[in-house]
C-alpha cells in the first residue's frame, strides 16, 4: 500500500488513454482495448512505484543507484533541462507539444541503453509527496530516471528519509486512538468502582 492509496485502480486509469499508452512500448491501436494488458500493466507499475518509494524512505537518496547509466542520464537531463523545475513539476507544461517532443528526443538517447526505456512509468508531480492518484502521472521510464536521479542527487527526496512507506490513514488511525482511549476509560471506571460485599472501613471489633 502506497501514500494515499487502497487499490490499484487508478493505476488502471492511468493507463488506458490513448496519448498516453502511445508513449509506452505497445501501440495503443492494437491494445488500446485489452484489459489483460492494461492489468498487468497497472501490476507492474504499481510495484516498481510501491519499491521506489520503499528505496527513498529507508536509504539516503543521494546515494542511491537506479541504473548503470545514472551519471550519464544525470549530465544530459542538466544539459538538455537546465531550467526544469524538480520539486514541484507542472504536468500541463510536461506535456505541451514542444516538451514531449523535447522529451522524445531526449529518451531515445538512451533507447540502446535502458532496458524498457519507453515502458509508462509512474512519476511524482510533486517530490514531497508520495503516490497518490492526484500527484501522480505516466511518463516513459528513462524521463521517470532522469527526473528521479536529479531529485535525489540534488537531496530532495530526503524529505522523505526514514519515514513509514505505508502510513495508516488519518481516519485509521483516529479510529485505533478513540478504541484505546474507550478502553482506557473503562479500565479506569472498573478500577474506581468498590467490590459488593467488601469489607467495611468500620468493622466491628473481633469479640473474645
């Protein structure tokens, strides 16, 4: 379970239109209606999101590795992208016509390099936050890299350094602090409560 998610539902969503299986490694004509497809497409973006952001909770992200070619994938985003916003990224500007194109450009680079370069991945919009349906959109693997490299070269995934990968949420956890809150109270009333048939602070003498 991800920040923010129950199922893997919307996932699915993120995988059916057009656009945006165009972009992957299937032609979206030919399995644009396969729901086959598209489950085991959600699936496997669902678990590399879910390892990910398990990596950036428990090790230091400026040191993390995600490929053979980080410094490459590095040094070509700085070149390419020297003025991309990382923290927080607008995803009407990364998906204008110019910055796909851009973008295109850019990943086939690394087309001979990165395996399953152009497989939709799930990237975050803003690096602060953890995956949730909101913060979330498809981009090709090697764009997910680029940005994700830079993110944690560049420390700002460290927000999230040593943080539980799968909070409960919030009305979860008011629910569990009300239940021990009721039993604490009730032990408290038991505890204050005297005994029938107790013996009296004012018992008769014993007689001889």
């Amino acid at each position: 379970r991800l920040v923010g998610l129950r199922s893997k539902q919307w996932y699915q969503r993120r995988v059916r239109g057009k656009k945006e299986m165009a972009r992957a490694n299937v032609h979206a004509s030919k399995y644009v209606n396969d729901a086959g497809l598209e489950e085991l497409w959600a699936e496997k973006a669902f678990r590399h999101a879910q390892v990910y952001f398990k990596l950036i909770c428990s090790i230091n992200c400026t040191k993390l590795k995600l490929s053979k070619f980080d410094d490459e994938l590095y040094q070509q985003f700085l070149t390419s992208f020297p003025r991309v916003k990382l923290d927080v990224i607008d995803e009407e500007k990364l998906k204008t016509v110019a910055a796909k194109r851009r973008w295109r450009n850019f990943c086939s680079l690394f087309e001979h390099h990165v395996e399953d370069y152009n497989f939709g991945t799930l990237l975050r919009l803003d690096c602060k936050e953890g995956y949730s349906e909101a913060n979330t959109t498809l981009v090709p693997r090697v764009q997910f890299l680029a940005i994700e490299i830079a993110r944690n070269r560049q420390g700002l995934n460290m927000c999230h350094f040593g943080k539980d990968p799968n909070p409960k949420p919030a009305a979860e956890e008011q629910g569990e602090a009300k239940e021990v809150e009721e039993k604490e109270g009730d032990v408290g009333e038991k505890a204050e409560e005297k005994p029938e048939g107790g013996n009296s602070e004012e018992a008769d003498p014993p007689t001889a």
